[in-house]
C-alpha cells in the first residue's frame, strides 16, 4: 500500500473529532473500517442497486449531489478496486461532460427498503458518453441509524424533464424540506494533495419528518445526530462551507437541489438539553436534544427544481 495515499482522515476530520473527543477512537478504527478496496458482499451490493447517489465537483469549490438510475447491474464492479457505471439515467442534470479523468467523486449506494447503506470516495480513470469508470479510493459501510424505510416503484412520468431556478426557497420547497425525512449532502475538500482522504464526498441525513426546520432567514436548521463519529460531510464544511442539498420528492418524482454556504454551530449539551428539556414534552423533541451536540446551519445561495427527475416514486408508507 502506497503509505502517501493511506492516511484515513484529513485536516478537517481531524479538528471536528479532536472537538467532539473521538479523535483517538477514530484514529484505531480508521485504517481497519475504511479500505482502499470492495469487500465481496460490498461489490455484491452495488451491482444490486437500481440508484447510486453521486457527489461530483462543477466547479473548484462547488460539488453537485445528483443521482443516477438503472437496472440492476448498471453499476458493475469489474474488478475489487473498480466500478463501472453507466451514466445514461439520471435526474436530467447529469452530464458527462461535466467531467474529466483525475476527477474525485463521491458514490452511496441506499436500500431505503433494508435501510442498508455503503460508500465509496473515488476517482474517475475512464469516461465515454454511456459510462464512467471509477477507481476506489475509500470504502466503508455506514450504519442503518436513522434512515427511514420506504418502498419505491417505476415513476412513470420520470424523464419528462423540465427545471426551474430560483435564488430563494418557494413556499412549496418549504413544505417539501420541512416535511422531509431525508435529504443528501455533497461536500468536498481538496487541497491539491493526491491523497486518498481528498474531493468530493455524498451522504445521507436522516431523521423523523420535520427533522430540518427553517427559520426566518431562511435557513435551514439540522440538529447533527450522533453518528459513527468519523464527521466525514462536517470536516468538508469546516474547510469548505459551499455544498449541496438533494431534497426527494418521492411522492411526485420531483426533486429539489440546493447550493449552500453551510455553518456548524456547536451547543452546550447540558444548558441547552434543560432549557428544551424543560418547555417541551414532546418524545422526538426530547430524543433530538439528547443526542445532538452541533446544529448544522445552511444558507441557499441557488435554489433549482428538478420537475419529474426521480425514476422512481413512493408505494403505501411502511
């Protein structure tokens, strides 16, 4: 192994576990948990998928979160240490040309059926009109904690593309946000150094319905669960602030994609439990400021609608 590419986590990880007291943990588990390489059953996982959300770089400090669709297989592991994907089917904002061999990319895969997610940060080492070829450079599973279970079927009317821009939220991206279960961030660092801990990265947030909220700024407001502790999308922010949001409208086949500059506001963990603890008697409330030390604070800078981008649609709630 190449000791130049091995190192698990950058600057940016770093501070935030040395913040919240996990940096010696993490510094035992990172080189066992995350590897240069698939594990079978993780090659078996991704070439099951019929969607594999994506964090790719527009723009230096911009990275795009997007997600591409097919049949199982479209996503095909060649190889312990190679994906091909074919790139063909995406939310209609996708485009090949976008990228560039030596680009970083961020890949997870999501069963919102088994709640069974994985990730890769890679690079891109082929590219054609159909498909992209991706070297792995980081892997590790994630946990099923706090992903909510839905059932999708086909989205007939997916394809049927069309894309509104705005510079502010509507009242129906608030509803769509506020109601939300789940949303993806991309995020990215890259200093120049090749090492395998730079670009872009993709993740999921979760949580019950009303998870995020809104304030009168128009912020959006997240409370950071407590996780697996490795603050991997925080440590991107805290080096570069501008990411993007993937808001799923499973129900329409809508979905709604926002660029952000992000904040990461820390709390006192006994002051502010008491105080909230104290006026509310609501469960999840409670439950939410148990488990949160930081708030996540991000402010649209553009704000673009994706009309009928998701192949897929929500069945019957579980």
């Amino acid at each position: 192994m190449d000791k130049q590419l091995a190192p698990s986590w950058h600057q940016g990880e770093l501070t935030m576990q040395q913040r919240a007291g996990t940096e010696k943990r993490m510094a035992e588990i990172g080189p066992k948990f995350i590897r240069q390489y698939l594990p079978q059953q993780h090659r078996d996982f991704f070439e099951s998928l019929s969607m594999i959300f994506i964090g790719y770089a527009e723009q230096p400090l911009h990275t795009n979160a997007s997600v591409l669709f097919g049949t199982p297989g479209f996503v095909q592991s060649i190889t312990e240490t190679e994906l091909v994907i074919n790139t063909q089917y995406s939310m209609g904002d996708f485009i090949n040309d976008h990228l560039n061999v030596g680009d970083r990319i961020g890949l997870l895969g999501i069963v919102f059926e088994t709640k069974r997610r994985n990730r890769i940060n890679g690079v891109i080492t082929d590219i054609n009109q159909k498909s992209i070829r991706v070297k792995v450079l980081q892997s590790y599973g994630n946990c099923p904690k706090y992903i909510q279970p839905k059932a999708l079927l086909p989205n007939s009317d997916y394809g049927e593309f069309s894309r509104t821009t705005r510079s502010q939220l509507s009242q129906a991206d608030r509803l769509l946000i506020t109601n939300a279960d789940a949303f993806f961030i991309g995020s990215r660092f890259d200093d120049g150094q090749q090492l395998n801990n730079r670009g872009a990265d993709i993740s999921h947030r979760g949580g019950p319905a009303g998870f995020v909220s809104i304030n009168e700024q128009g912020q959006l407001l997240v409370n950071d669960y407590v996780g697996n502790g490795f603050f991997n999308t925080l440590g991107n922010l805290l080096e570069n602030p501008i990411a993007s949001l993937l808001f799923c409208d499973w129900q329409q086949g809508h979905a709604l994609h926002i660029t952000v500059s992000s904040q990461i506001m820390w709390q006192d963990i006994e002051q502010i439990g008491s105080a909230e603890l104290a006026n509310t008697t609501d469960i999840q409330s409670k439950n939410a400021v148990a488990l949160t030390e930081r708030t996540l604070c991000f402010a649209p800078l553009k704000v673009e609608q994706l009309t009928n981008g998701l192949a897929y649609r929500q069945t019957n709630p579980f």
